[in-house]
C-alpha cells in the first residue's frame, strides 16, 4: 500500500463509520447492556428482563413493557443518528432523556446479529426486524420492544479479544443493571444467565416516578438501594436531602464504620444519570477527609438535580461523563450536603477518637 499521505481522501462507508463509532460506544457486553437499559427506559418500561448467554458475548436480549416501535420505524431505529428524542439544538440543551444521540442501536448492530422485536401498544402485531439481512416480519409480542444481540464483536475479532471471561464480563453486566436500578425504584429489573436468575428486583414505588423532592419517592428509593445493596448500606448511612442555591442533592452517605477498602459502592447520578465526576469525586472525598483512616474508601450514593442547562451531557459517547457549568457551585452543594449529614457522626468521632 502506498503511504497514506500519498492516498486520496474518501469518505467511508456507512458500516466502517458505525464500526468506528462502536469502539467509544460499546467496548464489552455490559456496554451494550446499558445503552439497550437506557432506551427501555427512556421508553417507559415498568419492567426490564436482561438474558444472558456466556457473559453477553453469546447473547445479550433486552425486554421492556416500554412504548415500543411502529412497523414502519423499524429500520430507521437502526440508522445512525436517527433518534426520537431530539429535534433541535434547544432540545439537546435542555435533555432529559438518557439517549439522544441516535447511535447506540447502529453501532451494536454493525459489532453483531442485532434483531429487533417490537409492538407498541396500538399496534395489532409485533414485528420483528433483522438488522443484517433487513428482513422484517410479523410475530407475537405483547406491547414492547425485545432487541436481541448475538455474537458481539464476531466481526471484529480485534476487539473480542479484550474481552475478559464469562464470569467477569457478566459482572459487568449485573454491575450496569445495578446502577440503573438504584435510581429508578419504579422500575422492576431482572437480569438472567445460562437460564439461570442471577438478580432481580421488583419496583418499590408504584405509579409515575415522582422524583427526590418526594418524601415517599425518597423511602421508595432507599428501599431499593437496600434491595441491591444489601440492608445495611442503608442502615449504616444517613440521608442526605438538601438544596443548596439551584442544586439539590439527594441520598446516602455511608458512616464511618461503613467504608471499604474498596472504591466499589459509591453512585453518583445527575439527573437520572449515572456518572463518574472529578468535581464529585473531589468534594465527597473532601467531605470524609478527616472521617476516614488511610485508604478507607466511603460509600454513598447521591442524586443530584440541577437544571439540565447547567449540565451538559453531550461530552463523551458513552455519557458518563458529564461538565457542569459551575461547577464550583456543584461542588459546594456537596459538601455543604455532606458536610451537613456527617455533623453528628463527624462529633461523635471527634468525641471518643478509635484507637
Ligand atoms: P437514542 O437512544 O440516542 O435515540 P438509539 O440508537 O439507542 O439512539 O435508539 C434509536 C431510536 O430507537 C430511539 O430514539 C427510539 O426511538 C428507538 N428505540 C430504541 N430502543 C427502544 C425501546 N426499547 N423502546 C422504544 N423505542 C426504542
Ligand atoms: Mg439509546
């Protein structure tokens, strides 16, 4: 081949442009798992079903109750930067949906054999769509939608090859359904492997999501964090409820005694979204700094919401990162939270110093 200077300039293909994007998009099943939880949700579902076969890489199927997708939306569902969710730059200022870039169905479909499987609920029939060979046809569904991965990255044995096993990559997966469900207590979450159920979750909140600012919404969602994480997450910590100027921050913060060794129980969501902050990281860290000894790692979970303008979600593919537009202001409403919800055990600490 010729040096690559010396080449034309073309325009690539729409497969190899997917399959470009999918690297940022989708690096191993539990990536996959979570864009596909995304839109069921972002469709309404009240109910999530994940399978599982060999960690995902075998196959990988989401099933919601959600809104589902009209016959004739089918394949557009599967182009690149088609979406239902934003119409306009104004739109995407101001998003509350998960997904709004219209690329996640896309790039899985070019690592793998994508099928998509849906009915929405005036729809007489259910139609099933193949994303290789573009075969539609009718087949029974109750109202939802079922998008079914096999074979992830057979294409791109490149990327098959980071994969890790079964078991790890299936730890992945039940780590993505978790941070879903600890923010949507409405929602009923089950996730299977091999046949076998490997969690599951019923909803504690019945009706339409209230949100934080709802003191039954704020039992519904302890509760659940006690159904995921075990009853004494929420034993061990106090709750965090607290609006400082146009932040509220919501949630649990671990005591003392709680802390890990790890960093592995700390969630933090802005508005109904999961992300990993520096600025957050930063200020929670900050908060327990004189309550924890040597590499003692806190757990918390905290939901914060802002107005989405304050935030933009549109920094990284993956969108868990997230850049807040003061995010000074942020970071005070952390730790003024914390700092507020850690006062008593703070001088109790103080009082009697552990040995
Ligand atoms: P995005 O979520 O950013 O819009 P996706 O590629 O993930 O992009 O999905 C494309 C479109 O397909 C969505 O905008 C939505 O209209 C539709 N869709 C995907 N999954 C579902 C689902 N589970 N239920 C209903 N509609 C869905
Ligand atoms: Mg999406």
């Amino acid at each position: 081949t010729l040096p690559a200077a010396a080449r034309p300039i073309r325009e690539l293909p729409d497969e190899l442009i997917s399959q470009i994007a999918a690297g940022e998009v989708v690096e191993r099943p539990a990536s996959a798992v979570r864009e596909l939880l995304d839109n069921a949700l972002d469709a309404g579902a009240r109910q999530i079903t994940v399978r599982l076969l060999a960690g995902g890489v075998r196959l990988l199927s989401v099933e919601d109750d959600g809104a589902g997708i009209a016959q004739d939306q089918l394949a557009l569902a599967l182009r690149r930067h088609a979406t239902s969710k934003i119409a306009s730059l104004d739109e995407l200022e101001s998003v509350l949906t998960m997904g709004f870039r219209g690329e996640a169905l896309a790039a899985i479909a070019s690592v793998s054999e994508l099928s998509l499987l849906s009915r929405p609920a005036g729809q007489a029939s259910a139609f099933l769509l193949d994303a290789r060979s573009g075969e539609l046809r009718p087949a029974a569904r109750s109202p939802g939608t079922t998008v079914e991965i096999k074979e992830l990255f057979f294409a791109t044995p490149a990327r098959r090859k980071f994969l890790k096993s079964d078991a790890t990559e299936l730890a992945h997966c039940v780590q993505a359904v978790r941070r879903h469900a600890l923010v949507r207590p409405d929602v009923g979450f089950a996730l299977w492997h091999e046949g076998r159920l490997v969690e599951q979750w019923r909803p504690t909140w019945s009706g339409p999501a209230a949100g934080t600012h709802d003191a039954a919404w704020r039992e519904a969602l302890g509760q659940r964090l006690a159904d995921v994480l075990g009853e004494d997450f929420v034993l061990q910590a106090v709750p965090v409820h607290r609006r400082v100027g146009s932040v509220v921050v919501t949630g649990w913060a671990g005591l003392p005694d709680a802390a890990r060794s790890r960093a592995d129980q700390q969630y933090c969501y802005v508005n109904g979204r999961f992300v990993r902050d520096r600025v957050l990281a930063h200020a929670t860290r900050s908060a327990y700094e004189d309550l924890l000894h040597g590499q003692r790692q806190p757990v918390y979970a905290l939901y914060l919401e802002l107005d989405p303008q304050r935030v933009d979600v549109n920094v990284h593919p993956t969108k868990i990162e997230v850049r807040f537009r003061d995010s000074r202001e942020v970071h005070q409403a952390v730790r003024h939270a914390l700092d507020d919800a850690l006062a008593a055990p703070r001088a109790q600490a103080l009082a009697e110093p552990d040995a």
